[in-house]
C-alpha cells in the first residue's frame, strides 16, 4: 500500500489486500446509499417504539399500584376515624 502510493497508483490499485475503493460520488447519497439509510432508519424507528412502549407500561404499572395503595391507604383512614368518632 505504502509503495503503491509513493509510485501514485494506490487509488487503481486492487492488488493491495486492504484497498478501499474511495466514494466515487462525494457528498451526494446514491439510491443504493438512501435505501439502506432508509432501512436503517426504520430499525431504528422501531427500536426506539420498543422501548418508548415498555416504558409506558412500566410507568402505567406504577401508577395502578399507587392507586391501589392510595386506596388501601383511604379505607384504613376512614375505619380509623370511623373508631375515633364512635367513642
């Protein structure tokens, strides 16, 4: 590779084992380039669905359970003051 680029072939050279071709296109994304950023967007799109869903349902997990205690919470308030008042 090194002495491909000292005599000024390495860009044509494909006998170098790690060669690379350079982007032909520069700055411009081909249709090959679009549909794979298109495919990789949507793999992500979908992964962040994943986990925006599951944590929606952990936050909705919580909130029945808060409920639940609150309301656990209120019936011994009101048997307490039920107690209270009757004596």
């Amino acid at each position: 590779e090194d002495m491909c680029k000292e005599v000024g072939a390495y860009p044509q050279c494909a006998k170098c084992p790690e060669f690379v071709q350079p982007d032909s296109t520069p700055g411009v994304m081909t249709w090959e380039e679009l549909l794979e950023h298109m495919d990789n967007l949507g793999e992500w799109g979908r992964g962040e669905l994943k986990a925006w869903s599951k944590q929606a349902s952990a936050l909705q997990t919580a909130d029945s359970k808060s409920q639940k205690e609150q309301a656990t919470s209120s019936k011994q308030d009101l048997a307490h003051r039920v107690q209270l008042q009757n004596k």
